[in-house]
C-alpha cells in the first residue's frame, strides 16, 4: 500500500498542477462567465490564486476517497494537506515580496508548483505514518466543504482586503 499511496500522490500533484494551471485562464476563455468564477481564478489576487490549489486538490480528494476507502483517516489528512497548501502560496508570495519586493511572475507560478508539491508530500507522510488521530473524519470533510463554500462567496462578495486585491488592476473581485 504504501508504493501505491506515493502514486496516488504524484497523480494527485500531476492532476493538482495541470487543473490549476488551466483554472487559471479558464474565466477569460470563457469569456468571464459568471458560472465559473468560483472555481477559476477571476483576477491576480492570492485569493484568486488559492482557489487554483483548492479545487483539484479537492476533485481529486474525492476521486481517491474510493481508493481509500479502508482509512478512516482519510479526510483528516487530505484536510492538513489542502490547509497547508492554501497557507503556503500567502506565506511564501508575501515572505518573498517582503525581502525582495515585487516577484516576477515565473516565482508566482513556482510558488503554485512547490505548495502544491509539499501539500502532496505531506499528505503521502501522514498516509505512511499511520499516527494521525481522527476522531471526526466527517468534520474535516465538513470543513473542506466550508472552505469551498467561502471561495465562492467571496467571488462574488469579495472583502475589500489586502489577500482580495488584484495587484494590476488595484480592484477586488469580479
């Protein structure tokens, strides 16, 4: 099982980075349709930019779910790991901005690639270790899906807030 978990893992950060990548660009060429502004990144914000880790991660949790079906474990991990990958691209994007200043785009895209990386890496340490306590899987299933509820909402009633703000446009939200 555990060669297999490493598989799952890299398919997982294979289909985390070719889904993010395409939600990207996936509203403008959709013309900005509104329909799938909550699952596609709608301006230059990390908002925006969070929301391209969080969506495959999440579609792909779910189609592993039937693979791991014997873990009870299960969401709790898949919940650290998406946490941690949608922690990583604020901190990492404004810990770099901060030293440095401005980052050039091809650091915003690696910034993507290396959170997405980890998340996967210790999601497949959590999956081996076998130590994780998880009294509630369903609460951590529960919280993934208050998550997803919140990157939809503030599509569409964004704070007005620095993690909100298009650093081109200078606007917030659709």
């Amino acid at each position: 099982m555990k060669k297999s978990i490493n598989l799952f893992q890299l398919m997982g950060f294979a289909v985390t980075s070719f889904g993010g990548t395409i939600l990207h660009f996936l509203y403008d060429w959709l013309g900005q349709a509104t329909w799938i502004a909550p699952f596609s990144g709608v301006n230059e914000s990390t908002w925006e930019h969070m929301k391209l880790i969080f969506w495959p991660m999440l579609i792909f949790a779910i189609v592993q779910s039937f693979f791991f079906r014997d873990r009870k474990d299960f969401w709790c991990i898949k919940l650290r790991g998406i946490l941690l990958g949608l922690i990583l691209i604020p901190v990492l994007f404004y810990t770099y901005n901060g030293v440095i200043g401005k980052s050039p785009d091809w650091l915003n895209i690696a910034i993507f690639f290396i959170s997405a990386a980890l998340a996967y890496i210790y999601e497949a340490k959590l999956f081996k270790s076998e130590n994780l306590s998880c009294k509630k899987p369903r609460l951590a299933l529960y919280a993934l899906l208050l998550i997803g509820m919140l990157f939809v909402i503030f599509t569409f009633n964004t704070p007005e807030i620095g993690i909100f703000k298009d650093p081109i446009l200078e606007s917030y939200g659709i």
